[in-house]
C-alpha cells in the first residue's frame, strides 16, 4: 500500500479518536460547570452575580412569556369548554335515563293504586251489603252489536251459575246469562233484553230498570201519583228473588210525564262502569233479609190503584159520562193496573227464568 495512503488513514483514525475525546472532555466539563455554579450560588443566595443575570434574563424574557400564556389562554378555555360539554352530556344523558326510569316508576305505581282502590270499592260494597259473593276478571266485551254483554274469566268450577247478580264497585251491572266451567257471559243492565226490579229509594215507588238497543236505561212502570225528582237515587227492590233488596242502580236525571199517561218517562245514569270493568264481584246467593217481603210485594201491588183512580178521572172528564159510569169504569181500570203490577212484580223471577235458558 502506497506511504500516502496509509498517512492518511492513519489521520482519519485519529481524527476520529479526538472527536470522541473530546466529546466526553465537553460533557464532563459542562457537568462539573453546573455544580460550581449551583454551588456558589446555593451560598450567595439573592444576591449573588448570578441570580443578578437570572433576574435579568427574566426581565429580558418577560414579554416573550406573557405573548406566550396570552397566546395560550383561548385554547386552554376551548380545552375547558369541550370538558365541560362532555361533562354536561353525560349529565344531561344520565337525567334522561334517570327521568324515564322515575316515569315509568310512575306509571306502575298509578296503576297499582288504581286497581287497590277498584278491589277496595267491591271489598267495601260487599261489607256494607253483607253479600255472599266471590271476584272475578273481565276478560272481553261484547263481540256483536246487538247485545251489550262481558266475559268474566271464573265459571260453574268456581261455583256460578246462570241468573247470578253481578255488579262493580258502583253497584249493579248486569246477571249471568251464560255459564262454562271457567267463563261466564254477563248481560249488562244497558243492554235492551235486561230487567230488573227496581224502586226509587226516597218513595219506594216500584218499578223495572230496562236497558235499550241506544244503551239508556229507563225506570218503567212509575205511576205519576208517585214522587220522582231528578237526583233521586234507584235501588233495586228484590222482589223476584234475583237481586239482594236495597243495592245501588243509579241515579235519576230525567223525569217526564206525557199528557194522559199513567207513567212516568224516567232516565237512569248507572252508578256501575258498564262500559270498561276490570273487576267484578258476583253474588252467589241470597239471605232471607235481602229478599223481598211479603209487606214489599203487597205494596207494589198497591201502588197503582191511585193512578187508576186518576186515570179514570180524566176518562170521565173527556167523555163527560155520568157519576154511576164512572165509579164502574174506575172498578174496571183499578183490576186492569192491578193486574199490570202483579206482571210487574213476577217479571224479575219470569226475566230470570228466561235468561238461565237463552243463550244470546
């Protein structure tokens, strides 16, 4: 190899060496240079040279630092802005799920005291009656419009049986009509089939509740010498042995007389929800105080003979007939009524006996 060549590798190495070296010389040199001066100015404190050049670097700086932090601040309150939308996100989600759970909390809670206080009214009407009763569901409504019926979910293995009362917290409702052994179809007292003997609890005047095809229900068979006011309540009057005397029917709201009628035109509003029960209560038998009396049937029959009387007044006065004519035609009107009221009367046992047979 040529002298001139080995020269100069022989330079580049060295040159090489005394980089390093002097690499390493700089960095221990810089190392022992911030000991002395951490250490000289541990001594002299504030006011040394050295925390003179600090406190001129600092003033030197100052402007550069303040542009610095004035440039920076926006950004940090953009930083805390999207900090706290995420937080109020959050917090607004977490409300809203807390506000559905509170809502639907509601909702169960209304509709249990709802139904505690239906159960309670049918508990309290079976109380104050003293009835021999059993609850059941109503399941469906009437599948036609022809009849106004329901569908109770108990049946002859819960011991009914067709002709059993029905009625809600409010009072009476309808009468079985149809019974299998785990359902039972119930007429309702709207509808235009049903009858029930009924009177009007301040004057005891007698009559029938009947339904109609509109769903109004009329109190029938009310002489116009008997006292009737709207307000007046409507019981019913156990005569035929069906429904317990004395249970709630609803009250009057419409009393008319047509001229030369012997009845009344009476509207009952029903004190019982026919149109949207949920829970009923059945009657499943009578005690000998909830029937009629013999007293009770005696003076249904009684009830018309007045009317009778007045009618055949005013037979009188537009035929302008003699007093003799009179007194016979007022005989012969009096056993008509009579016998009008003894139908009356048997008409809850007759109703009965048809409904246990028809299957509407």
């Amino acid at each position: 190899m040529p002298l001139s060549n080995q020269i100069q590798g022989a330079s580049s190495g060295l040159g090489s060496n005394n980089n390093k070296h002097t690499g390493g010389r700089s960095f221990i040199i810089l190392s022992l240079l911030s000991i002395v001066l951490l250490t000289v100015s541990a001594r002299m404190g504030t006011a040394g040279p050295l925390e003179i050049v600090r406190g001129g670097f600092s003033t030197i700086t100052m402007p550069f630092r303040m542009a610095g932090s004035a440039i920076a601040m926006p950004f940090q309150g953009i930083g805390n802005i999207f900090s706290n939308l995420t937080a109020d996100q959050q917090t607004l989600s977490d409300l809203k799920a807390e506000n559905e759970q509170l809502r639907s909390r509601n909702a169960e809670l209304e509709e249990t005291n709802q139904s505690t206080q239906r159960l309670q009214g049918l508990l309290d009407l079976k109380n104050n009656y003293n009835l021999q009763s059993t609850g059941a569901r109503v399941i469906s409504g009437s599948t036609d419009s022809f009849n106004n019926t329901i569908v109770i979910d108990k049946g002859t293995s819960s011991g009914l049986a067709v002709g059993m009362p029905v009625v809600d917290s409010g009072g009476v409702i309808g009468q079985i009509i149809e019974c299998g052994p785990t359902t039972s179809t119930v007429r309702l007292i709207t509808d235009e089939k049903s009858g029930v003997a009924a009177m009007v609890q301040s004057s005891r005047a007698q009559g029938m509740l009947m339904g109609s095809a509109s769903r109004q229900i009329t109190l029938n068979l009310i002489n116009t010498n008997q006292k009737v006011a709207v307000g007046d309540t409507v019981v019913t009057s156990g005569l035929g042995g069906v429904f317990p005397k004395g249970l709630p029917l609803g009250k009057v709201t419409s009393v008319e007389a047509a001229p030369g009628s012997i009845y009344y035109t009476i509207v009952i509003e029903p004190y019982g929800n026919v149109s949207s029960n949920e829970e009923v209560m059945v009657i499943t038998s009578l005690s000998e105080e909830q029937k009629a009396t013999a007293d009770d049937i005696a003076e249904a029959d009684k009830q018309n003979t007045p009317t009778a009387t007045d009618s055949d007044s005013k037979d009188k006065d537009s035929k302008d007939s003699s007093s003799s004519n009179s007194s016979s035609g007022s005989t012969s009107t009096t056993s008509t009524t009579n016998s009008q009221q003894n139908a009356t009367v048997a008409a809850p046992t007759g109703n009965t006996q048809h409904d246990s047979g028809r299957t509407d």
